[in-house]
C-alpha cells in the first residue's frame, strides 16, 4: 500500500475539507461525531473517518428527506397560550 493511503489530515485540513471551522470539527469530537488518532497533543483523523461522518450524514439527510416527503417533518406547537 501507498504511504498517501495511510496518511492522517490535520484538524485544519478536516476543517478545510468539510468546510467548517476548526471550532466545529473540536465540538463534534467532544460530542462523540467524530474520533481523532490522537499523538500526543495532537488530533489527526484517518479518511475512513472523514468517510464514516459523510456517509452518516448522507443516511440523515435521506431520512429526513423522505420524513418530510411523507409529511412526518417535525411539529411545531401553538406558541400562545391561553391564561
């Protein structure tokens, strides 16, 4: 195998890629979204990684679209209330 196959991106690189700021990818690790290689203070991500996100975020949006296709979007209550 290649040494390009095996290369981990930077946290800015990932940013760059995904069009983010590198606040957001820090605040998707802590959430759980996305898990770094960490080297010693260091955060580096596989592309199997960055490829897993994507393809986790292509599964939410189809199933989000076919919700709102099926008229199952999310509801929105009243916001009055009576006193």
């Amino acid at each position: 195998m290649t040494d390009s196959l095996h290369r981990l991106l930077t946290l800015v690189e990932v940013a760059d890629l995904l069009r983010v700021s590198p606040h957001t990818i820090r605040a998707w690790i802590r959430g759980g979204k996305l898990q770094p290689v960490r080297l010693c203070r260091r955060l580096l991500f596989s592309r199997s990684e960055i490829l897993r996100l994507l393809g986790e975020a292509e599964a939410n949006k189809k199933a989000a679209d076919s919700q709102s296709a099926a008229g199952e979007g999310p509801r929105v209550e009243d916001a009055t209330t009576s006193t």
